[in-house]
C-alpha cells in the first residue's frame, strides 16, 4: 500500500473514532421515567407531594460503548502506528560495502557488492573491481546470494536486515578442497 493511501487510511480511523467518542458521551434515556402528569386529568391528594418525592430515584445504567471505543481506539491508533510509521520498507538494491570475518581468500576486506534488479525480491550482483557475480534473493528481512569468482569458488551468502542499510549473517566458501565458514556484515553506501 502506498503512503498516500495509509495516511487517508489513518485519517478515516482517527475520525470514526472521534465521531463514536462523540456518541458514547450523549445522555441516555433514563429507565423507568416518570411519566407527566396533566394538571387537568386526575385530582391528586394533599400528601401526592410527600408519596412522590420518597420515591427511590431509579440507579443510572453504566453504558459499557465508552470502554469499548477506548479498546477500539487503542487497537485502531496501534494499526496505523504499524501501517504509516514503523512499516519499514527493505530493499536490498544498491552498493553495500561487505565485510567478512576472516580474509581468507578475500584479499580486499571490505569489498563493494553493487545489488541490481527490476524488484526487490531478487536479481544479480556484483562485485566492484572483481569479475565476482551472482544471484540475490531477497524476502522481507531476509536476504540470500551466491558469489562465483573467476576461479568457480563459490561463496554463499544467507543473512537479514538489522535496518534498512545494515545487514548481517553468515558465509560458506567451498570449492573442491575447501569448506570454511564464516560471518558478515554490510552498510548501505551512498549512490
């Protein structure tokens, strides 16, 4: 969904919510009235005044709607919280600089990885300066992609999102007489 449609969305709530603040707080009809009584229908006695007022006043019904829109409330403005404002958006195209934990076979620590695609959820990669490229996969927070290099070692890459510009995970390189794991990490650079 777009932001312009979220911030409509976040509107629409706020204001249903005002309006139905609104209804809760009128006054309710009070149960058991006493009805009105017509000076020129029924001749009332000399203690009519004093039976009516020690007439107990009937209890005040406690409408519940308030409480309820409270809770709608609360669960609506945590809705458009999620939708508008902490949505993060994660989108692994663009250069990253590429960390790993050892330099093993990865003379230049860190290396540029250029992320390129027509979506975010996957495409191809390569590496500034190098001839090393692959595909990337990308599904919410999580992020995976392979490297071959110019000797068929393949370096594969699984890891996620800690925010929009930084990543972290883990590493396998193998060819036909390795097999070594490792770590990395990645931020975002500028374009």
């Amino acid at each position: 969904m777009i932001k312009k449609q979220q911030k409509w969305i976040a509107l629409l709530v706020m204001l249903t919510f005002i309006g139905l603040l609104q209804v809760s707080t009128m006054p309710v009809a009070a149960a058991g009235a006493p009805e009105q009584i017509n000076s020129a229908g029924v001749e009332q006695g000399p203690d009519y005044v004093e039976a009516v007022g020690h007439k107990a006043a009937p209890a005040k019904k406690k409408s519940i709607l308030p409480i309820v829109l409270i809770g709608v409330g609360v669960v609506a403005v945590a809705a458009v919280l999620f939708l508008v404002v902490l949505k993060t958006k994660y989108d692994l195209r663009g250069t990253w600089s590429l960390t790993r934990s050892s330099d093993f076979y990865w003379i230049t620590n860190p290396r540029t990885f250029v992320f390129a695609g027509t979506s975010k959820d996957s495409g191809t990669l390569t590496v500034t300066g190098f001839a090393d490229n692959g595909p990337w996969t990308a599904d919410g927070k999580t992020v995976h992609f392979t490297m071959t290099t110019t000797g068929a070692y393949v370096w594969t890459f699984d890891g996620e999102f800690t925010d929009k510009d930084t990543l972290s995970g883990t590493l396998n390189y193998h060819d036909s007489s390795h097999n070594i794991n490792g770590t990395w990490s990645a931020t975002r650079t500028a374009e």
